[in-house]
C-alpha cells in the first residue's frame, strides 16, 4: 500500500537566483566603460580635452582595482598574444619616436584601452557581454538622437563643442552638430562626426538583431531600437558604413550557408563562392569606385584621403622597419604634427587608413603584428560561429545567434580600417581586443571555467570550479 511521505526526496520550494547587488554595479560599470568607449570623441566635445582624460585615467584605475578585487578566472597562455605583442612593440617605440610626447601620450590611451577591453571580457559571460554592450549601444544612439532634436527645436543653428552655438560662420568640421536633423543633411551624433556614428549604428543594428535571434527578453522594444539604429545609420550617411554594410550582409549569408552543411567537405564550394564573391567584389569596387563615391555623394578620391595616403607613405618610406613611433591619434599640437597635413583648414589627426597609419607609427614590423592580430581574431571568431559547439561526443547541439557577432564585428572593422584609423582606438580596438580575448578565454557560450565562474547570470548558482 502507498504511503503518502511527509519528507519528499527533493528540495523544498525556492525563489530563482537572482544576481547580487554587487554584480549588478559590476554590470553597470562595464555598460559605462563601453558607453566611454562606443562615445569617443563626445566627452572632448562636451567637457573638454583635460576632463576627458581625466574621466579615462580613473575609469583605468577603478578598473583595474575591480579587477584585482574580483580575480576572475584568466588562462595566461590563452592570452592575444599577438595584440600584446603590437602593444609591447608600441610601448618600445618611444625609444626612436620622432614625437615622444605624443607617443607617451597615446600610449596611455592605448594601454588603458587593452586593460579595459581584457576587464570586461573576463568578468562577463558571453550573453552578459551581448546585453551589457546592448546596453552601452542604446546609451549611444538615444542620446544621440536626443542631442539632434535638443540642437535642431532650440538651438537652431550648429552647434560648436562646449554647446558653444556657432556665432559666424566656420568651416562645417568644426561642428559638434550641423542642425540638420530636419532639413535632411547628414547627421553626426554625440560623436560630432557622421563617419564615426554610422559604423556605430551599424553595429548597433547587429547587437540589437542578435539579441532578438537569441529571443531575448522584450523583443517588441528590440525592434524599436533596432529601427531608431537603422534611421540614424541612413542619416549619417557614412559611404565607409554603407560599405561595411554590404561586407555584413555577404559574411552572414556566409555563415548560415555553412551552418546548414553536414560535413567538412560541403562548405569547400561555400567557401570558393565567398573568395570569388570577395574578390571579385573589391576589385570590381576599386575599378568601379568613381561612378560607386559619385552615387554615394563622396569624391572619387574618398573625399581626399588618397592625397592623405601619399603624404603619410612618402614619409613612412623614410624609416620603414621600425616606423617614426607610436601615435594614435597624432596629437595635433606636436610640432610634428602641426600643419604637416592640413584638410578643410585643420590638421588632420590620423592616415585615414589604419594599415597606413601602422606602417607610419610602427613600421613593417609594427604591420606584421597588426595582420597577425586581425588574422588570429578573425580566425577563430570565424569558427566560432560556422562550428557547432562541441567539446565531447555529443555533436548536435543548438547554433547559438551570440557566435555570430564578433565575426560581423570585425568584418565592420576591416571595412572601415580601409578608410580610416578608427579601429585602433577607442571603440574599435576595445572590441577587436575583447572578442579575441573572450573566444580564447571562452570557446563555447555558457560552458568552461570562465562562463561558469558568473552562472548566475543564467539563472543557476555558481559552479565550483576545479
């Protein structure tokens, strides 16, 4: 006969694990570092150049104290070392730099960057890195439209940086914002510039994408963001990011032609029909680039970034091994610098090409290393995304959409590095150092000592870790 037990097996009921209070401030803080980071120049604009820095060198330090506070879990030998080695050799540069204060200078930006971008991969797991960049990137473009209505209904006419409103007429790349949000004119953000918003907004529309691919929660709202992204993107009208647009589209067409197949031999035509559709394309886009920059509004030059080139080239052929040292970005004051190139009237502060720019800083050896670094990023963010997560016999577990995004953001990076030298700063470097960082670290989203040491994100408590 069956007893009913007054003492079942399992456990009692219990609410679900939420996050502590300190891993929500951990959370916050990171979406605040990558807010600094995808904001760039608007705290120079807003604040000025000395409460910038100031703001930078004590998001570093409270990092780095976080971080020592926290001790995630880090492999050493499972390190970028090829970025730390870009970073070594620019740090040895200011041994020959012709420029070493600028060097000094920019290398604090250049080391405060790789720590932030190595803090946030190690105490985040991978749909808590997704989310808290979300978050960082609906920071960006709310504000940023918010800032192109506050100057478009009540300033009414541009605005220069410190909300100085213009008083006579400037050259227009002084501005912070053109007004021109209802007139139809391009558009530039808090950033100040429509060439730095519109690959933001591009990488906006990816994260947000993802996020809801990966059913997040609200989704109905992740379409909202994900419009708003897609407006600003058309208004920047930023012919780089409509580049990197198309280089998007291609790679993510790529990726799911390759997750359909069954075994390793079916993604060779896959990958014959992308080398062929690649090369083929940026070929067809060099020899097409007049009638291609005539549509897009752009000169056939890229609006006088070959002129840029030429300069840069002559004087990186003068030492071509070791490079004139580092400075990113070329700090407009040093008499090096200083009206060496001028455009529109003021000195223009990088190559416009970051494989340019390298070679100029860091010479042929300094070139390697970035290549390296790209390839070794790409490489495994590439199989990140094709493979299907697999770390013993079981070999049909679910695709995740997460794996798709540091491949797509690299292919941005990539695009936008041919005509400027934005990924080997701010947001751009942060990004390429935190995905290769975390693939290494974190080779399948949710598993393995990383991911397992802040479980609780997923709901579960925290796993011990041997």
């Amino acid at each position: 006969m069956a007893v009913h037990s007054k003492h079942p097996a399992s456990a009692p009921p219990a609410p679900p694990v939420r996050e502590t209070t300190g891993h929500l401030l951990l959370r916050g803080w990171c979406i605040f570092v990558l807010f600094m980071a995808l904001s760039g120049t608007a705290w120079i604009h807003a604040f000025g150049e000395l409460t910038a820095a100031i703001i930078t060198i004590a998001g570093g330090v409270l990092s780095v104290a976080l971080w020592f506070m926290i001790r995630p879990p880090v492999q050493v030998r499972r390190l970028p070392w090829f970025a730390l080695g870009y970073v070594l050799w620019a740090t040895l540069s200011i041994l020959w730099s012709a420029w070493p204060q600028a060097t000094a200078l920019t290398l604090l930006l250049l080391w405060i960057t790789t720590v932030q971008a190595f803090f946030v991969g190690s105490v985040l797991t991978w749909r808590e890195l997704v989310r808290t960049l979300a978050s960082a990137l609906k920071w960006v473009m709310a504000l940023s439209l918010v800032f192109e209505v506050w100057v478009a209904v009540f300033v009414r006419v541009p605005l220069l940086p410190g909300f100085v409103p213009r008083v006579e007429k400037v050259d227009p790349i002084l501005y912070w914002s053109r007004a021109n949000l209802f007139d139809g004119g391009r558009i530039q953000g808090i950033m100040g510039n429509a060439n730095l918003l519109g690959p933001v907004a591009l990488l906006a529309i990816i994260v947000f994408s993802i996020r809801y691919a990966a059913r997040a929660p609200r989704r109905m709202l992740l379409l909202a963001w994900i419009v708003l992204s897609a407006y600003l993107f058309y208004r920047a009208a930023s012919a780089t990011a409509y580049i990197a647009a198309a280089g998007v589209a291609i790679v993510l067409v790529t990726v799911l032609l390759m997750r359909r197949t069954r075994a390793p031999g079916e993604r060779r035509p896959y990958y014959i029909g992308y080398a062929v559709v690649g090369l083929g394309g940026a070929l067809a886009f060099w020899l097409l680039r007049d009638p291609v920059f005539t549509a897009l509004g752009r000169s056939d030059d890229l609006t006088g970034r070959e002129s840029i080139w030429a300069a840069v080239l002559e004087r990186a052929s003068e030492r071509p091994i070791v490079g004139w040292g580092f400075a990113t970005p070329w700090v407009p004051w040093d008499p090096a610098f200083d009206g060496w190139i001028i455009d529109h009237g003021e000195t223009v502060m990088q190559a416009h090409n970051m494989w340019v720019d390298v070679y100029l800083q860091l010479g042929l050896i300094g070139l390697v290393l970035m290549g390296l670094t790209f390839l070794a990023a790409i490489w495994r963010s590439w199989f990140f995304a094709v493979d299907r997560p697999r770390w013993d016999l079981r070999d049909d577990r679910p695709y995740s959409a997460l794996t798709l995004l540091p491949t797509l953001t690299f292919t941005i990076l990539l695009v936008q590095g041919l005509a400027e030298s934005a990924p080997l700063l701010a947001w751009g470097w942060m990004l390429l150092l935190m995905f290769g960082f975390k693939i290494k670290q974190s080779p399948h989203v949710g598993e393995g000592p990383a991911e397992q040491s802040a479980a609780i994100e997923r709901g579960e408590p925290t796993k011990q870790v041997p």
